[in-house]
C-alpha cells in the first residue's frame, strides 16, 4: 500500500494542472502575514475609512479659511406684440427684446464662530481614532493568519503521524503473517491487526481533510483564487521568552490599538459635552466678505461685515442635548474601565495557557519516548512468543495517541504565544516586513502540498 502522504504529494498537483516544476518555493508564515495584508479587503477597508476620517477632517479645518466665489448668470426676455382693448377702443403693444447680465466675484470670511475649534478638534481626534483602527484590523487580521498557518502544520504532522501508524501496522501485519506460517501463531491474530490497519487508514484519511479544510481557510485569509493554494513550510517551534506577566499587561495598556481607539472615543465625548453647552449658551458669530462684479453694464464693489450673538431665554432641547451628550461621556467612560479589565483578562489567559501547553510540549516528549520504547518491546515479546497480538496492537495505539498529543500540545503551545502577542498588543510581524506588505504583492499562487 502507498502511504497516505505519499498519495498528497503525488496527485494534488495533478489535479490542479500543475507540474512538479511549475511550483514556486514555498510560503513562510511572515510570507503569508504580508500578503494578508497586501489583499485582505478588511485592509482596503480600514484604509478607506481613514481617508474618509482625513476628508472630514479637512472639511471642518476648511471652516476657518475664506471662501471665495464666482456668480454668473444671464436672461434674454423676448416680449410679444399684443392688443389691449380700452373703453374707448384699442391699442396696440410693441414688442421687443432685453437682456440682463450679472457676474460677481465674492469673498467671505468667518472670523469668530462659537463651537467650530471644538468641532475641528473632534475630527482631528476621528481622523486618528481612523489610524488606530488600521493597527487593530491589522492585528487582528494577522493574528487570525497566524493561528491557521499553524493549524496547517500541526495537521501535517498529524498526516504524518497517521502515515507512519499505517506503516506500522502494516508492519505488524507483515510480522504475525509470518509467525502464522511458522505455526507459531494462531490465524486469529491477524483480526486484531486487520483491525489496527483499518483504523489507521482511517485517521489518515481524516488528517488529510483536516490539511484540506485548513488550506481552505488560508486561502480565504490571503484572498487567493479558488483554484490555487499556497505550499506553505516550516514547523511548530516558537523560539520565546514568556518573562513577567506584569510586562505583558502593562504594554497592552500602552500598546493595544483598539484600547487606543477606546481613548479616541472617550475625547470626542467630552469634545461632545462641551459642543452641547456651546449650543446651549451664548453663541455667537463675526463676518465678513466683499463683491465685486457687473450688474447690467454697472461695475461696482460692496464690503460688509457683521457681528451676532444669541442666547436662549428657554430651550428644554439644548438642555436634554447636554444632559444625553453627559450620559453618553458616563458611558464611554465605563467601557473603557471595562475594556481595560478584559484586555487584562486576556493578556493574564494567554500568558498561563502558553505556559501550560509548554510545559505540555516537554511532557509529551518523554511520553512519546516511552511509548515508542514500549512499542518496541512489545513488538520484540510478540515475535519471541512472549506476549500476544493485543499487546502489540495497544502499546500501537498508546503511541500513537502519544504523538497526537505532542503534536496538539506545539500546536497550543503555537497558538497561545501568537494569542499572547496579540493581546500585548506587541508585533505579530517584523518592522520591515510591514514595510514590504506594502510593496508588490508575492508571487505564490499554486498548488497545496500538504
């Protein structure tokens, strides 16, 4: 029988019209975290949304520039002949044509308009609120990057697992037919390694769909066509340093972009508050502007200026504006507090699972240790007569339960460290890698190669 990967390797790229030579080297995952971000559309988005941000920005600032202005306009009146009866008989009317003309250059300025510095402040702190959104779509979009690229691995190394628990049961196989040929086993024992085998073949078969399933979702995650996937490398070692927990949560308070967003949201709050008691108080507004144009065959100029203010005797609307805009301040307020108590929460879990699954690492070692040891006498005690088949066949399943739970536990280790970052709020991608993502996308479009 050919090994489960054996067939992957030889038949995935077949069926996506690929030849073995055609396959580009293979993806890396800070590869797959740049191109994330060069095609993800939630980064195209979040970009948008910081023009958008920009764009009202310069609209409010634009409020305390003068606007100048062109006015034309121009009618040609065409009147018709007509009788007009009297009491003493008629009349008739001449018609003819006129023509009125006017074009006006004008120029306004505000100079003085209570609540405008604190409606430009307001969208100077959305315009930033905007960039740290980008970060926080980002951190997100990588974190989520990260999680399925070591999925991917963890479950080619089941594949692996499974493939080498085929062979060897069909080793076994191999061993109690040659023991029923010397007479010294009973035909009976080949049922439980028939067994063994078929079991085998099975978990197989299911770690491969597992790969499958996973590629599906890094290519949803790179915004790669539906008829390529990426051939992605490397294994489940995290070269870190865990250090203290309280390092890790107090760069969360400093660095995590959706705290800063938090923040953002607190200031144009109270730029809120201090808006509405503007609108609820005195208000006031100083102009002024020039014209200068020709109006019908006349040029001329005119200047002005202005000055208003305003102060409501009684306005029950303005005040209920201040008391919900105060209301809405409380509320903000609260979910920061309330936002800082999870991202703690976060930080503090991530921190102890990627502690336990490393200590989970270096003891699923020594059990795979001992569980191949175990195999391998079992195996020897068979073939001497001293043990029977349903020895061998458990001491098979101990080990490869042994290896899938070394596998599961650098994949958890994996897993929480990338978590842990996230939740920090530290890099999840070397400086100079983000600055590549914004360069020319890869070229790594291909076949999978699981």
């Amino acid at each position: 029988m050919i090994p489960i990967i054996g067939v992957c390797l030889c038949v995935l790229p077949a069926v996506a019209g690929f030849a073995q030579d055609d396959t580009p080297a293979a993806m890396a995952l800070e590869d797959a975290m740049r191109l994330a971000l060069q095609r993800h559309p939630s980064m195209a988005a979040a970009a948008s949304d910081v023009d958008a941000a920009q764009a009202a920005l310069e609209a409010q600032q634009a409020r305390r520039l003068p606007t100048l202005s062109l006015d034309a306009s121009g009618r040609i009146q065409q009147s018709l002949r007509q009788r007009i009866a009297l009491d003493d008989g008629t009349i008739r009317t001449t018609g003819g044509t006129s023509e009125t003309s006017d074009v006006t250059v004008g120029l306004t300025h505000t100079f003085l308009e209570s609540g405008r510095s604190e409606s430009i402040e307001a969208a100077r702190v959305q315009a930033a609120a905007s960039l740290a959104t980008v970060e926080n779509s980002r951190r997100q979009l990588l974190t989520d990057v990260a999680a399925t690229f070591n999925a991917i691995l963890a479950q080619q190394e089941l594949v692996e697992v499974a493939d080498a628990a085929v062979r060897t049961s069909q080793q076994h196989l191999e061993l109690v037919d040659a023991r029923i040929e010397a007479g010294v086993a009973a035909p009976s024992d080949r049922v439980a390694v028939e067994a063994e085998l078929a079991d085998a073949e099975f978990e197989a078969v299911r770690a491969v769909n597992a790969v499958w399933t996973a590629l599906a979702d890094l290519r949803a995650l790179l915004a790669m066509p539906i008829d390529s996937l990426p051939i992605i490398r490397g294994d489940l070692e995290v070269p870190a340093e865990l250090g203290e927990l309280e390092a890790w949560i107090a760069d969360a308070f400093v660095l995590r972009p959706d705290l800063e967003v938090q923040r953002y949201s607190l200031r144009v709050a109270e730029l809120a508050v201090d808006q509405a008691e503007i609108d609820a108080g005195l208000t006031y507004s100083v102009q002024g502007g020039a014209d200068y144009g020709r109006h019908d065959g006349t040029t001329g100029d005119t200047w002005f200026i202005g000055a208003g203010v305003s102060y409501p005797l009684f306005d029950r609307q303005s005040d209920a504006s201040v008391e919900r805009a105060e209301a809405q301040l409380e509320a903000v307020r609260q979910r920061l507090a309330e936002a800082e108590l999870d991202i703690s929460r976060q930080v503090t879990i991530a921190y102890y699972s990627f502690a336990d699954a490393n200590a989970r690492v270096t003891a699923a070692e020594a059990s795979v240790r001992a569980a191949e040891r175990n195999l391998e006498v079992a195996r020897e005690r068979y073939a001497e007569g001293l043990a029977n088949i349903i020895e061998v066949t458990d001491a098979e399943l101990v080990w490869r339960r042994a290896s899938s739970n070394l596998v599961q536990a650098r994949y958890d280790r994996n897993i929480s460290w990338y978590q842990l970052l996230a939740a920090a709020g530290r890099p999840l991608l070397s400086e100079a890698a983000l600055d590549a993502a914004s360069g020319e996308e890869m070229q790594t479009e291909t076949v999978v190669n699981p």
